[in-house]
C-alpha cells in the first residue's frame, strides 16, 4: 500500500466483514462508502444435514454422496492442501471424475480445471477455501464439508456456493470427534 499512489481508488468487495477488514478499510481508505447487496441465495432453498462419522469412515462415506447426488455438481471442501490432493486422487480412482483445486496450483492450472468443472467434465470438484470466496461456480448442486471450516464466516462462504439464482442446493457436513 505504501507504493500506490495516495490519490486512487480503491474497492474493496467481500460476502462478510469481520472486524479486521473493516479495520484495514478504515485504516486505507479515505471516507469508504458501504453498499450492502441483497443476498443472491435464498436461505430457505438450502438444505443442510451433518453425519457424525469416525475419521477412518469419512473417505466411504464421502465416496456414497456423490453417487447418491448425480443430477448436478458436487464441491467438496478440505481443510489443507494435502487432504485437497489425497481426497481427490482417491475419488478419481473410484471413478469418480474429480480434479483438486486449491492455492499451491498454478493460476493456469486453476483455469484449466474451473474450465473443466463448469464444462460438466468433472463431477466433484474438491478444494481448499480458495474456492470459497470470490469464484462464480455455477450449479454446485451439493457443497460437502469433509473438513468443518474454523469459523462461521468461512461456513456461510463455502455454503454459498449452492442454492444460487432460486435453485435448491444441499449442504452436508461430516463432523469428527
């Protein structure tokens, strides 16, 4: 910020403002305005479940979902990019066709497999939170938490990836001890 010019603008957009983005705002912009939009998804087209699940079951369980939500896209959430990578490699080897999406990728590779997902090439779509803010995934049918997100704001992010545009979606959560 230092290296910008004092005179500029500057927009700052984001689903949720927590204390620290308002600080950073308050502190690097001059006079902010706040706009705030109507939701684009309607709480009551979401349908959210949990499955209290021994770690070791998590993978077969994550495996029946998606066979038992065919008629759309599914997006599976992990906590790190090493569960990002081993739960998708496993997927693909149980024939399902599922691809990895997170922050160590290559911003050419990102393209190529959001390219792919939107195309209806791939079924699951498994990532890290880097997916949850930001991308227009269109007719995400089925989020999947295998990991639960650290804090609310990153639920309310990675759910609303569904039930966008007046479409039902479906939520659900495999919660460890």
């Amino acid at each position: 910020i230092s290296r910008i010019p004092r005179q500029r603008q500057t927009l700052l957009f984001s689903a949720t403002m927590s204390q620290d983005i308002m600080e950073i705002a308050r502190r690097h912009m001059s006079n902010p305005e706040k706009v705030k939009m109507q939701s684009y998804i309607d709480k009551s087209k979401i349908i959210q479940h949990y499955y209290e699940v021994d770690r070791y079951d998590k993978f077969s369980l994550l495996l029946s979902v998606p066979k038992k939500e065919v008629n759309g896209l599914v997006l599976v959430f992990c906590s790190t990019r090493q569960f990002v990578d081993v739960v998708s490699k496993n997927l693909y080897k149980n024939n399902v066709r599922a691809q990895a999406l997170h922050g160590g990728i290559t911003q050419y590779r990102r393209k190529e497999v959001m390219d792919a997902f939107h195309a209806g090439k791939l079924d699951v779509l498994v990532a890290s939170d880097v997916a949850a803010r930001g991308l227009d995934i269109k007719n995400v049918n089925l989020v999947v938490n295998y990991d639960i997100p650290k804090t609310s704001q990153e639920y309310v992010h990675r759910i609303g990836r569904t039930a966008r545009a007046g479409c039902e979606g479906k939520v659900i959560s495999l919660l460890c001890p």
